[in-house]
C-alpha cells in the first residue's frame, strides 16, 4: 500500500510537496509498515479507514510493525531518525484518496493465484498418472480446435509434465474417455488463466494511475473527478474469487476419483487396510467443505451498495471486501491443492514411482521430502499443513518458457 501510494503521487496530479513521497519511500526502505485495519472500506472515495492509519504513521501518529513487532508509529520514526512532517493544503486528502488498499491487496492476490494455477496443473498431472488418465484428450489439434490460448497453453504443460509416462493410457485403452475432472483440465483451468490474464491487465493499469481528489493538472487547472472509485478493481476481484474458486471445485472431484473405490481400481480411499483404517477419507470430507466454503465467498461484493456522507456517496464498489474475499478463496483453493496433491502421491506410487514420467515424479520425490507414503493411519491433518506450506514456499522456474514446480 506504501509503495502503491507513493506511485500515484509520483504521476504529478495530486498537488503533493517531493517530501511526502520521500517520507513515505522511507518507510518501505526502513520496513517502518502502519499497522492497518484490513476492514473498513467501502471501496469508493478511495479506501479512506485504511489508507488514513497509512497517512497517520507520517504525522507521528498510529502504530506500525518494525523489527516483527508492533509498536508506535514515533518510536520507529526516532529510532530511524525519520522526522514526522506537518502536512499542508491538499496533501492530507492526496493521502487518504485513493484504491490503495483494495489494490495492494489485489496484487498479492495475484502473485499467489498465478502460482497456485501453475501448481495445479502439476498436481492434476499426477492424478492422471495415478488414475491412469487418457492422454489423447491433450492433443494439441483438440484445443487449436477451439482456439483459446490459454487453453492450449495448459494442453501443452500438461503433456511435457506427462512425456514419457508409463502410466498414461490411450484412448480405447482401458476405457473410451475420461470423467469431466480429467478430460476438462486445459478447458477448465485455461479459463482460470484467461481470467488472471484480466485481473493482471487491471491491476497494472490501478497500480500506475492517479486515483485521488481532487486532480491538479497544467496551468493550476483543480477538477473534481471520481478516479477513487474502486470498481474497476472490485470486479476483477470477484472475478478473480469465482475463477480460483473452480481450481478448488474440480480439484475437489479429482480428489473423489481417487479416492471412492467406485469410480477407481485403487484400494478404497487409498487406504493400506481398507476397511480397518480409513486412509484418505476424511481428507476429501474437508476439501468438500472447503469449496463449500468457497461458494458462499465467491458471491461477487461488488453487486453490494450502500450509500454514505449524507448520500453525496450514493454508489459505492466494496472492493476491498471483493479484494479480501479472493484471498480467502485461494488460500482454501491452495489448501484443497494440497489434499489432491497427497492423494494423487500416494494414487501414482501404488502404481509404480518407476513408470511415472519424470517431471511428475521428479514433484513427487520433492514431496516425500515433506509427507510420507500412507502406510498407516495418522493425523492427517499435520499433513495437509505440511504440503499447503509446502506449496505456499516453494519455487517456480522458468523452463522454455513455461513455469516448472520445483
């Protein structure tokens, strides 16, 4: 948020003197971060609540963290030898005018769900491997068919995660086609992408604009404008909750696959004792619950509007709620990954580790590093929090230009 408001000013439109934005670099560059209340915003004329516990911390005033602990904005600014500033005409409301917030918050949203898409196609290579998916549904001709780049983007890393598979299957192999949750994977997920796609072209465009009140242009022209207003980020926030919210949804289903003996040739629930221990059971109950959960997250915040200052504000975005909720969803989204990812291990290894390709067991090598096969029961629990932290920390690099799971 510091960073993001020190950028707007820096546009020139915001009748600020050089030493705000100064002060406010060097509250980034000295980790001084004001402490602020993620609740609050409207979304419209500007997150206000919030970006005024950021504008405090210059005037000496609220709290902030600094070394990892939370203390008065004063005590960080002395012990850095920062000087709190008197702010003049204009410069308060150019502080606190603006979609900072809702935008800092919508970044960080987007740099944690375009890796978590990635991840998920590497965990649902390997549920097809563990389910013995069929790999012509892939074929590049099938989704240049359709014309979605995005689409045929997935098809693609997907068959390089798989190359060489012995796992694999063919059509008319074992069976004619797949379940939705295996077949659909380029179509469901390149959907996602095409949805980061605009919340990434969104927010590069907020993250550089100028979005207070009023703006001063050449010539000392003042015009009162709506630039504050969050919509345009409210609705690629609700968006981007209702895509990732589908991750969950069909990684959800794979999950299922792998675990109800009706659907598979696997023992029941990936169980060592079908029927004295109840294996992975359990786990698909809570990554049910977690896009259950999603659902009622995912209800768009920007068809919300209630107005305020006596009615002048008469429409407001909610964005920064929309903004909040998609963290929420991807963070279950990231979570339910991590319940596929330990099943869709554990499917592939009763198989054969040896006949996996090797992209997918070169992951699931990295991740008997952090849970081990399911030879009894346990708490699965530490589990789940293991291989969600896992996922959450690990990297990603660049391979022929494809982002490859570490």
């Amino acid at each position: 948020m510091v960073l993001l408001r020190s950028n707007a000013l820096l546009k020139g439109f915001s009748g600020v003197r050089p030493v705000v934005i100064e002060r406010l670099l060097q509250l980034v560059n000295c980790k001084i971060h004001p402490y602020i209340p993620q609740q609050g915003s409207l979304g419209a004329s500007g997150d206000l609540a919030p970006l005024s516990h950021l504008a405090l911390v210059l005037i000496g005033e609220g709290d902030v963290f600094y070394n990892g602990e939370k203390t008065s904005a004063i005590k960080a600014l002395t012990k850095e030898g920062i000087f709190p500033i008197t702010l003049t005409a204009k410069e308060g409301l150019a502080l606190i005018n603006g979609t900072q917030a809702m935008t800092a918050m919508g970044v960080v949203n987007y740099l944690e769900a375009e890796k978590l898409a990635y991840q998920s196609e590497m965990v649902a290579a390997m549920t097809i491997e563990g389910l013995r998916g069929i790999i012509d549904a892939f074929d590049e001709r099938v989704h240049t068919a359709r014309g979605y780049q995005e689409q045929i983007d997935v098809a693609e890393r997907i068959r390089d995660y798989l190359a060489g598979s012995q796992l694999t299957t063919t059509q008319g192999e074992i069976r004619v086609q797949d379940a939705y949750s295996l077949r659909c994977i380029p179509q469901v997920h390149g959907a996602t992408w095409q949805t980061l796609n605009y919340v990434k072209e969104k927010l590069e465009i907020e993250m550089n604009a100028a979005t207070d009140n009023p703006l001063i242009f050449e010539g000392g022209k003042v015009i009162s404008g709506g630039n504050f207003h969050g919509q345009p980020i409210a609705l690629a926030m609700d968006f981007l909750a209702i895509a990732i919210a589908e991750l969950a949804n069909i990684s959800e289903r794979r999950i299922e696959r792998l675990v109800n003996p009706q659907l598979n040739d696997l023992p029941p629930f990936l169980s060592p004792r079908p029927g004295l221990e109840s294996g992975a059971m359990i786990m698909q109950y809570v990554a049910a619950s977690l896009v259950s959960e999603n659902k009622t997250l995912a209800h768009p915040a920007s068809v919300d509007s209630i107005p305020s200052s006596a009615n002048q504000e008469d429409h407001v975005s909610m964005g920064t709620i929309g903004s909040r909720h998609a963290y929420q969803v991807i963070t279950n989204t990231l979570r339910v990954l991590a319940i596929e990812a330990i099943c869709s291990m554990q499917a592939a290894e009763i198989r054969g580790k040896q006949k996996m390709a090797a992209a997918t067991r070169s992951f699931l090598e990295a991740g008997r590093k952090v849970v081990p096969f399911i030879d009894r029961d346990r708490i699965f629990s530490k589990d789940i929090d293991a291989v969600n932290d896992w996922l959450k920390h690990s990297v990603f690099h660049i391979k022929n230009n494809k982002k490859i799971a570490n």
